[in-house]
C-alpha cells in the first residue's frame, strides 16, 4: 500500500475490496487467497470434525439429516426454504444484468470477484460518527423506540466498530441479556457498512 509492504489482518484486507483502486482490490484478492490456501490443511480437519459431529448427532437424535433439525429449529418447513430457493433461482437474470451494467460503468468487459465491492462514480466517505447520526435519525423517524435502541446501543458502546489485528471479518449481533445486545463489526467509511450496521442494530431492536 502505497509503495510499501505491509502486514494485515484479514479483516482490513477484506474491506481494501471497497478501494476505488483495481489494482489495490486484486492485491487484497490475492493475498487473502493466499492467506486462506496456507490455512487449507488444518481448517479442513476442522470442517471435517465440525461436520462429522453435526452429522452423528443429528442421527442419532432420530434426524433424517442435519438440515431437517436446522428447519425445525427455524421454525420453517422444507416447502418455505425450497420457495425462498426458487426466488433466488428466479432473481439471478436480473442479479447478472446488474453485475453486467456495474461492468459497462467500470469500463471492464466483465467483473471478476475483486471487482464486486468496487465504488461506482464519485465515492461519498460515511465516517463512524456521521453513520451513528445518519441511522439514529432515521431509525427515529420510522420507529421512536427503533431510534432509542440506536441512541442506546451508541452512548453505551454495545458496538465493536473497528478492524484491527487478531479480529475475525464480518458483522453480526449477539444478544447478551437485559434487552442489551453486542454488535460485532469491521466498519469502513463507505456506505455498505453504514448499511450494515444498520442491519446489526435492527436484529438488535428484536431481541
């Protein structure tokens, strides 16, 4: 990163696939490929043992097989999750013609996969603090108390905002008692993860 070679955690790696730089985006493409390839050997065994228990003990507990017992668990039938898979089958014409136009606005033939994040046009920078402000305001509007939950869970710093070494990537909520919740993210100055950290404090608002 400019001119210099650095060492990152694979959480910043993944957020330089927002960077309006194509070449910057391939980098970080790379080098987290990388990272995960050297990773292979010990997190398949894992995978391998995660798996075998799931499906040992769903057997055993008279489970036709461990996506039966995840349905039940969620509180839906196979027919509700083959409906919701057929709405994604029949949404990818249009998902490929969106990817196809994003190509044409990025002058690029075709997208690859560090091109999915990439910026269109002129990129507007979403500090932390103008998120907090942009969805408290907005949450407000809809709903007093969704805005009260916001107002809260900011003043009482429920969130895990930033990157850092030793952090895991993405973003979740996880309810921890008391109507509180703690919200895990990775937060970068462009719009997705203002929306997703609207989305982490909306599954808050329901706990």
């Amino acid at each position: 990163l400019d001119g210099e070679e650095r060492e990152l955690p694979l959480s910043e790696i993944g957020n330089l696939l927002y960077n309006p730089a194509r070449d910057i985006r391939r980098r970080a493409f790379e080098a987290d490929a990388a990272a995960w390839h050297a990773l292979a050997v010990p997190l398949t065994a894992a995978l391998n043992g995660v798996k075998g228990q799931q499906l040992t003990l769903a057997l055993r507990r008279g489970w036709e097989s461990p996506l039966d017992q995840a349905l039940f668990s969620n509180a839906i039938d196979r027919s509700v999750l083959d409906a919701l898979m057929q709405a994604i089958v029949e949404a990818l014409p249009d998902y490929r013609r969106y990817l196809r136009a994003k190509a044409r606005l990025l002058g690029l033939p075709v997208l690859t996969g560090y091109d999915l994040l990439a910026p269109v046009g002129e990129v507007t920078p979403w500090p932390y603090d103008t998120a907090r402000e942009f969805i408290t305001d907005q949450f407000t509007a809809f709903n007093p108390r969704l805005g009260a939950l916001a107002e809260r869970a900011f003043a009482e710093q429920w969130i895990d905002a930033g990157p850092r070494e030793g952090k895991d990537g993405g973003a979740f909520s996880m309810p921890v008692g008391d109507e509180q919740s703690r919200i895990f993210a990775n937060y970068l100055p462009v719009y997705d993860w203002m929306s997703v950290l609207a989305h982490e404090l909306g599954h808050s608002y329901h706990v």
